[in-house]
C-alpha cells in the first residue's frame, strides 16, 4: 500500500518565510517586498517586521498571499553586550487573516527602528498585564504557548546567529516549526544551516516542520536564497497554513522535492537531478545514494527500520545546495495496523 507523505498532485507555492521590511529595520516597503518576489516566482512572503504586528492582507491577490507575522526578539542574556549575549528569536505567523491581535505585547518595551511609529496601530489583549521578556527557557516557553494558544504558527529561527546552545534550545517546547535554513546568516560569518540542529530536537521527539528563510533587510544580497515550498491545492490563506500546520512542506536552497511516499516498508523520494540524495535517521544507519559515474540521480528510496524513530531526506544538487524534508516520525511511516 502506497502512503503519500508530500503529494505531486498539489501545486507546490514557494515561500519566504521570513522577511523585513520598513515597518520595522528593512529598506524594502511591503509592496517592494511582493514585486520583487513575485519576479522571482514566489507565490508566498510571510512579513514577520520586528515586535511589530501589521496585517497585509491587502497585498494578496489570486497569484500572491501575504501571509500576517512578526517576529519576536527582546529574549537577551543580561550583563553583556549585543554582539556577544545569547538571544532568542521566534517567528509567528497568523493561521487566520482575520486574526489580527498580537498575543505577546507590551505597551511601552522592545520596539526599535521604524515599528515605533506603529505602536499606535496594535491591537492586542487588552485585559492581559504586559508580557516582559527575558532569556529563560520558563519565559520563552510561555511565549510560545499563548502564540499557538492564540492561533500562529510559530518558529524558533537562527540558533547558530543567536549563539544558542543545544542546552538552550533544546529546552524550547511546543512550537510549531524549526528554522533550518536562514540566509541571511550566512553574511554574517555564521553558518545559515541548522540540520544538525534538527536532528537534536527530532531525536528528542519534537514533531518540528522544517522551514526556510531570507530573514532579509535587503542591507546586503541577502534574497532569494533560502524558501520553503508549501503543497496545497489553492492559494488562499488558510489553505496554505493549514499545509504549514500539517507538514505538506520543504526546505531549500535550490532542489526541489517533488514527491515522497511509503510503499513496501521503504521511503520514497523523487527530486529534481541531485548529486546526492541522503537518508538520515536518529541512529547511525542511514544511507547516501549517488548516480553512476558521477551522473546526477533524480530518485531514491530505501528501506525503513522499525528501530528508528524518525527518518528525513536531504537533497545536494551539484552546486552543493540542499532541500530538507521535514522529519517522518515511524507512526508516520509504518502504521502500527501494517
């Protein structure tokens, strides 16, 4: 019995699922931001400004979603400089366009840069006392739970840039998604790629879809090298969300992954020609599939061991750019009524 996990029959939207603009630190207007993505052939930007969040609903239109976010920083080590103290930053995107109050606010802290000028425009939990920040698994946590209490999706971004441990992020609970790619890191000396990352949290059970991002000011070259390619059947906002809530999603720098399955207790992946495809689990055993005599190869498959807990796919094309699945967890995999 075959069991589809990312399906080619759904149109595949690229994302970028995290930007800035001059709502808050970025040179870009919303609008810039949508043009210059369009013409680049994305379907998707999720405006995640600073602290600030500001509804763009009136950007979309039948060929381009603006999805509602922001991100969330002010999570610092306390005695030591910007450039040296560990942070935490988590993005949170809307699930409803309609959803229009921000679930983590405080009236008068923690806006920088052009957001102040939108402090104004807030709407938020008015009944709520407001939401003081500091660098502690206990309040990062919390933040996270009324984000997805109040309906975002939410993403933990960057641990590498934040000079994040595992001890730190590890202690992160219930958010939605992990950032495994963030471009912009990458101009920064610091590696954009958190797959290893990933693998920490997977291997402690954590049920995270991966995701990708700009995370872009345009201060450099930092576009169109890091995105996320949703599956759903319409571009409409909640279509789209619920494909992000679901994992109907990837990865990447460039390949594209254009479908995996289960069939016969193996996993299936076809791709755009790769010089690798990777197979990687919680355990030592994994598997590299490369094309004959250096020849790029476009699928792959192999055989599903009961003893894992999870299994993810990397694709390398030969510009040594990657696609990252999300983590399958067995219970995915092999059903127990198989």
């Amino acid at each position: 019995m075959k069991k589809i996990l990312l399906d080619s029959k759904l149109t595949q939207y690229k994302a970028n699922m995290h930007t800035h603009s001059t709502v808050s630190d970025g040179l870009k207007t919303p609008e810039e931001l949508r043009d210059m993505y369009m013409a680049e052939g994305y379907s998707i930007v999720a405006y995640t400004d600073h602290d600030i969040f500001v509804c763009h609903n009136d950007l979309s239109n039948e060929h381009f979603l603006a999805l509602n976010g922001f991100e969330l920083g002010g999570f610092a080590e306390y005695g030591k400089s910007n450039w040296e103290a560990k942070v935490c930053h988590i993005c949170y995107v809307a699930l409803e366009p309609d959803n229009v109050r921000h679930p983590v606010w405080h009236r008068s802290k923690y806006l920088y840069g052009n957001a102040v000028s939108y402090r104004d425009t807030q709407a938020f939990y008015e009944d709520e006392p407001d939401f003081e920040r500091s660098y502690t698994p206990e309040c990062i946590n919390e933040a996270i739970r009324r984000g997805r209490e109040k309906g975002f999706f939410v993403t933990h971004n960057h641990p590498y840039f934040s000079l994040e441990e595992p001890c730190d992020y590890l202690s992160y609970e219930g958010h939605s998604a992990f950032e495994i790619m963030n471009y912009v890191s990458n101009f920064n000396g610091i590696s954009g790629c958190h797959s290893v990352a990933y693998d920490a949290l997977l291997r402690q059970g954590k049920r995270l879809v991966a995701i990708a991002g700009d995370d872009n000011h345009n201060f450099v070259h930092d576009s169109f090298g890091a995105f996320t390619m949703i599956a759903a059947e319409r571009l409409e906002y909640r279509e789209i969300t619920k494909a992000l809530e679901e994992g109907r999603c990837y990865a990447s720098e460039g390949p594209e992954i254009k479908e995996i399955w289960v069939e016969d207790g193996k996993l299936h992946v076809k791709s755009s020609p790769a010089k690798h495809i990777k197979f990687s689990s919680n355990s030592r055993w994994g598997q590299t599939f490369f094309g004959e005599n250096g020849e790029l190869i476009a699928e792959a498959e192999y055989e599903i061991l009961p003893e894992v807990k999870y299994m993810r796919i990397t694709i390398v094309d030969d510009h040594n750019r990657c696609a990252y699945s999300r983590g399958y967890f067995i219970d995915e995999l092999l059903p127990q009524n198989e």
